[in-house]
C-alpha cells in the first residue's frame, strides 16, 4: 500500500500545461483573472446551496417541535450533499450552455478547481480540529475511545472485504475514500484520498461525490430515526432491526454481481 502512495505522489509532481489547462478555456489572464472566474463558480453554487437548504429549513418548520427540532439540524449537518447536488446541477447547466453556442468557451478549470477544493479541505481540517471543545467531551471520554477503536477496527475489515471485491482496479483508492466517508463525512474521505490519490485519477474521488445523490434518498429517511430511537428502549430496538435490514439489503445489492459471478464459477 506504501509503495502505492509513493507511485502515485510521483507521478502527480510531473505536471505539464496540458494537465492544467484544456482546449477552448478562458486564458489565464484577461478583464478578468482565470482564478477569479473559478471562486466566483464555487461561491455561485454554494450560494445557491444556501438557499434551498433555507428553503427546506423553511417549510420543515411547518411540521412542527419534529421539523424544527431533528429535520432543520440535519439539513443544516448535511448541507455537503445538498451542495453536491447543485454542483453537478451547475456544471450540466454550464455544459449545455456550451453546446447550444450560448456560452462559446469553457469557464471552469480543473486543475484550479482542485486546487481551490484542496485548500478548503486543509482549512475545513484545521476548522473542525479546533472547533472542538474538549471539556465538553470529557464526561464521554472513555466511550467516546472505545466507541472510535471498536467502529474503526469494523470498518476497515469491512471495506477490506468489499472494497477488493467492488472495486478491484482501484482497491486501496476506494478504501481510503470509503473509510474516511464512513468514519466522518465526504470531505475527509476526500482528504483521505488525496494522500493517495493526488489528482484524483482514479473514479474513487468520482464515486464518492455521486454517490451522495442516491444516498440522500435512501438515507434521509434513515436519518429521521435519530430523534426516534432516543425516546425508549422498545423504539431503540426498533430502529437497530430496521438498521440490521437495511445494512443486510444493501449488502446484498452492491455484492449482487459478485455473488452471481462466484456461483457461476462453482457451477463450471
């Protein structure tokens, strides 16, 4: 795995200008800067984030203590997939503006765009890192150790197992960026991989952004029951079953192709 890094970090330090720029995009230079083009698409989208989520927040108060209380929060918690969405939104929308000849030339860059995605990560580590307050986790100290060491530990075996299986020609790509997601959020997935992963040349980086579309409408729902299983032990229980069903059924379905391909194989 080791060796794998290294491979990648050298091969990313040989960078050229036709890695940094493509056929048909702005100049880096004119009435306005190349890099200002791109912040001004980043905050574009993130603004347009804020204001569907502030519309949501809005008509989630309409349900009630339930809507203001547990579906405001995780709206506000999870603006990361609300902003995923936009983005892929945006960038259609800008495509197809290109091909209909209303916009003539290629406004985003993805070398910048990276490197600005690269920047917003170190400071969203520094951010959260220093957020924390360490005296209100000290009543929960040791749970909180334990409850990190033992999911950790489950996690990788996990994606080990998976990872090898789903994605065998980007295996540790997709391991770094699937542990990161599961043990936080995107975005530490994100930084994850690029320890690995420098400029994202394998679809891992690809596969953990689009995937939070599908994941918002499957697992909101599932989000709901963080304020249900608080109330008691029976709806504690409850929401454990449902969570074994559907980690059970999910199972089943990434793996499905996996398993058909191994009965095939015994069968022969």
């Amino acid at each position: 795995m080791l060796l794998v890094i290294k491979e990648n970090k050298e091969k990313s330090d040989k960078t050229s200008l036709s890695d940094i720029t493509d056929p048909g995009e702005i100049p880096l230079s004119e009435s306005v800067d190349k890099m200002t083009i791109q912040m001004a698409i980043v905050l574009f989208t993130y603004f347009i984030t804020y204001l569907v989520i502030l519309g949501l927040a809005y008509l989630a108060g309409f349900m009630g203590n339930f809507g203001t209380n547990t579906v405001v929060p995780l709206l506000w918690g999870f603006n990361f997939l609300f902003g995923v969405i936009i983005a892929f939104i945006v960038s259609k929308a800008m495509k197809l503006l290109k091909n209909v000849n209303i916009m003539t030339r290629q406004y985003p860059n993805n070398f910048l765009l990276n490197r600005i995605g690269g920047w917003m990560f170190d400071l969203m580590v520094v951010a959260s890192i220093g957020a924390i307050e360490l005296k209100a986790l000290k009543p929960y100290i040791i749970v909180l150790v334990l409850l990190t060491i033992d999911i950790s530990i489950v996690t990788m075996v996990y994606l080990k197992y998976v990872c090898k299986r789903i994605y065998p020609t980007y295996e540790y790509e997709a391991y770094f960026s699937m542990f990161g997601m599961l043990t936080g959020t995107a975005s530490t997935g994100m930084i994850l991989l690029r320890e690995i992963d420098n400029d994202f040349n394998t679809p891992a980086a690809n596969n953990l952004v689009l995937q939070n579309v599908p994941a918002i409408m499957f697992g909101f729902p599932l989000m709901l029951l963080l304020a249900y299983a608080p109330q008691g032990t029976t709806q504690a229980f409850v929401t454990l079953g449902i969570l074994v069903l559907m980690f059970i059924v999910l199972n089943v379905f990434i793996l499905w192709n996996f398993i058909i391909k191994k009965s095939n194989l015994k069968t022969e």
